[in-house]
C-alpha cells in the first residue's frame, strides 16, 4: 500500500501505524479464508494489493479482483 492508504487505514483499523506490521486477512464468499501472518509494506510506489499463492486462492475459490478485510493485528515490528 502507498502511504495514503495507510493514513486512510489507520482511522479504521486500530494500531495499524506503519510499515512492516502483521495482519490477518479475511477473504469472504462461500469457502471463506483467513490468512495470518500478512506482511503490510508501505512505498509511495506501491498500490493497495495483495499478491496470494494459486494453491490459496484455488482452496477459497477466489478469483482476480475479489476483495479481502483485515481481521486483525498480529504484531508490529
């Protein structure tokens, strides 16, 4: 994510303040999908995406485009 998104984040998700925390991701749908361990990286350069392995997204039979939440802070760094 680029650094506005994370401003944007951080009014709605407590704690999240800064590059390299470790969030669980929730994907819904009908095979949902909770991923731990998330690194957040945070550069002008970046966009807001996530990058899943294909065994991942096959398991939740998700597809290009679906949107995931964070579920919660692991822990920052």
């Amino acid at each position: 994510m680029n650094p506005e998104d994370l401003a944007f984040l951080k009014t709605h998700v407590a704690l999240l303040s800064k590059d390299k925390c470790t969030v669980r991701i929730r994907v819904p749908g009908n095979r949902e999908m909770v991923l731990g361990d998330v690194r957040i990286r945070v550069d002008p350069n970046f966009a807001l995406a996530m990058h899943i392995d294909t065994d991942e997204a096959n398991a939740a039979n998700l597809r290009t485009g679906a949107q995931g939440f964070i579920d919660g802070i692991q822990h920052e760094d």
